[in-house]
C-alpha cells in the first residue's frame, strides 16, 4: 500500500499558473481548449521540472523553506520529517 503525507491540487502548487489549470478542467469555460493546450505544454515543461524536483529530498526541503508547501496538506509526520532536514 502506498501512503503519501504530502497532498496538493496543482493550481496551489502552481500558482502562477491557477487561472490556465482551473480553466483547462472547466468543460463549461469558452476558453477551455486553449487552457488545455497551455495546460498539456506546461506540464511537459515547468510542471514536470519541478514536480520531478520536488520528488527528492534536497527539492522537498528546498520548498519547504521557501514557504511553497504552504498551500497544501502537509502531515504532521512530514513536518517534522522536513524540520529535522532543514
């Protein structure tokens, strides 16, 4: 069974990009093909670049410190976890 302590929707990862996310899942917004597409070229750049990041230690406390985990579900186990690291 995998666990995860760590639980975030991608527009509070990714705040600079919530309108283009929000849009693209938004079958009743006009201007949602376009979000989509924005969406789809996003996640094969910056998205996956710093979700990769974020998938190792070094990101995690990285993010942590720059207050980024913030917008998110951060367990108890995991805080102290990144405190003990940072």
């Amino acid at each position: 069974m995998e666990q995860t302590h760590l639980y975030f929707r991608l527009e509070r990862l990714f705040p600079q990009h919530k309108e283009t996310i929000l849009a693209a899942g938004d079958l009743g917004d006009a201007g949602q093909p376009e979000a989509y597409q924005r969406l789809a070229e996003l996640i094969g750049s910056e998205i996956a670049t710093n979700v990769k990041r974020l998938g190792t230690e070094e990101g995690l406390v990285e993010a942590y410190r720059a207050r980024r985990l913030e917008g998110g579900l951060v367990t108890k186990v995991a805080k102290e976890w990144l405190l003990t690291v940072s």
